[in-house]
C-alpha cells in the first residue's frame, strides 16, 4: 500500500523509527536500536508484543523489519520516496505463514495496517492521534 504525506522523507522517517513517536501513532511501548542488524520491540496495552531484527536501515529511505505474525518470519518494509513537496510511503508485508490464506486473516492484517499507516499520515500532518482511545498509550 501507499500513502503521500505531507512532509519531507527525514520526518517520515523520524516519526517511523524514534520510540517516543512511534508511541504517538502505533504502540504504547517501543524501544528500536537504529542500525541494520539492530533490536526492535514494540508493546501494546492489550499484552500483545513484537521484537525482532532490523532487517534493513537506509535513513530517510527504507525500513524492514524482521516481523514474527503467527510465530512465523516475516517482512515488514518501508520506502520513502520524496516528490516535489511530500513523501510517498510504500509499504508492503510478505512472508505471511500460509496458515493466514483464508480472506477474513489477510484482510484482518490489512486493515490493522491501514489503521496505523492512516493515523502515522495524520499525525505527520496534522499532529491528530485518530487511534480508538483503547488503543493510545
């Protein structure tokens, strides 16, 4: 999927990966080593967590994280490409554990993406945290 954001690609990138933003648009608890190779762990209050290794680290460019869905590997990318006054976030998981083919478990994970990635932009934009109130910090 895709979004454009108003704003260049290095505050894109600053609100992805540094913890107190990530807190802002995505989890309750978020601790990121900033190095390819590096450590990743996000909470959210329902209990729920993801670690992982960061797969890749291209400041103001790319993302990818190491992302367990269903206690399988997967991937979680990424890419920031300026345009003339925004940036466009493409983002994309792949690897999902087959055991995830029914339609009702893909779109379920999808539509948890558009969630986030729809409150990153507006909280980019417009500075709004548009997440349920159970799911804020």
């Amino acid at each position: 999927m895709s979004f454009e954001i108003r704003a260049p690609p290095h505050t894109v990138f600053e609100v992805l990966t540094t913890p107190s933003q990530i807190r802002r648009w995505f989890t309750a608890k978020a601790s990121i080593d900033p190095a390819k190779g590096g450590r990743y762990s996000f909470g959210w209050k329902n209990g729920r967590q993801r670690t992982g290794r960061i797969l890749e680290w291209k400041k103001d460019q790319s993302l990818i994280l190491e992302w367990l869905q269903n206690g399988e590997k997967t991937r979680v990318a990424f890419w920031l490409t300026p345009l003339r006054s925004s940036t466009l976030l493409r983002f994309r998981q792949t690897g999902l554990p087959r055991d995830l083919a029914r339609p009702v478990d893909l779109i379920t994970i999808y539509a948890e993406w558009v969630y986030y990635l729809t409150n990153l932009r507006a909280l980019v934009e417009v500075g709004s945290d548009l997440r349920r109130p159970h799911d804020r910090p």
